[in-house]
C-alpha cells in the first residue's frame, strides 16, 4: 500500500506522527509533496495523503492531480472545492494525537478493498464524507442521537469536581448529545 502524505512545511511535527500511525497501519508511506510515475503523470498505484490545515491557507493550491486522495484535516480551516467531496478524516484532538483506528480508516479510505470496514459510531452512510476521530471515544460518522454530520461534534475536556476526575468528551452541536470518558 504505497501512500504519499503531502503537508506544508509548518505541519512537519503533526506529518511525522500521521506517518508514523499510517505505518502501524500497515502503509508503505512517503514524505513528498504529490507522487509521480517516471512519466510525470501521478502514480495509479499511490494514495495521496493530504495533510490539511491553515497552513495552506498560505500557499497557492496546485490543482490535484488524477488518483486517490484522502484529506486529513488538521483543524476546522475547508478543504478547497477540489477536494471538498472526498471523504476524509478529520483528526478533532489535534494533530499530536492520531489514533490507530483513525489511522486504518485514512488506509481504508485509500484502498478499500483491502481494509476490513472499521466500528464507526453515527449512521456512516455512502454520502457519508467526514469522519471525526475522537481518540478513545472513537470514531464517529455522524451523532449517534439526530444523525447530524461529524462536523457538528465538538471535543471537550472538563473536571467532575464531586468525584475528582478529569473527563474527555464529545459533543454535538445541534442535539446537546454527548459521551464521555475519563483522561
């Protein structure tokens, strides 16, 4: 499974831990900017993995070329209007944190046919385009109460001072849902 991670210069720490967790996950991975065959035509054999975040902002965006790509957004910057139909993952605990299940599903992405399909909680349906991992809460597709979009799920962290323990949760923006667990 050969993949490629592109990411701007300013992403080089959160790169090399995506990296890292792309390999557990069983990834032959590249540090490079875009995957080329001798010819100079992308590489049909090679998933581009795009680490995204503000970073691009900045840098004028080449247009992508041909092949299988999964973004990887970093934060909330959008991803352009090339990209913005594929499905990606978006890492909601920050770049420092890539979960192994998030890692397997960013190789599912890129070649699904040789990836078992991974617990996803919420509805993921084929119009399903964001995937939010939440580290030991897992991965979420959708809000498991009202169906809305991943996007809509928020991290959050905060102390249960009656029983003197730190929580990690997750919650959703439209319906107040949330799930949690301790640090």
């Amino acid at each position: 499974m050969h993949t490629r991670l592109s990411y701007q210069r300013q992403d080089e720490r959160a790169a090399f831990a995506l990296a890292d967790a792309l390999g557990r996950a069983g990834a032959d991975v590249v540090l490079d900017v875009w995957p080329t065959a001798a010819d100079g035509s992308p590489d049909p054999e090679t998933v581009v993995v795009l680490l995204w975040s503000a970073a691009w902002d900045r840098t004028p965006m080449e247009p992508a070329p041909l092949g299988a790509h999964v973004p990887v957004r970093l934060d909330d910057t959008p991803l352009p209007s090339a990209l913005a139909g594929l499905r990606h993952v978006r890492l909601a605990q920050g770049w420092g944190r890539v979960s192994d299940e998030a890692a397997a599903m960013i190789v599912r992405l890129g070649f699904p046919a040789l990836v078992p399909a991974l617990p996803v909680r919420g509805n993921p349906t084929e119009s399903t385009v964001v995937i939010s991992d939440f580290g030991p809460l897992g991965l979420f597709a959708s809000c498991p109460r009202c169906g809305g979009s991943s996007e809509r799920l928020r991290p959050y962290v905060t102390v249960d001072h009656q029983y003197d323990r730190a929580l990690r949760l997750v919650i959703c923006g439209a319906c107040n849902w949330q799930d949690g667990c301790e640090l």
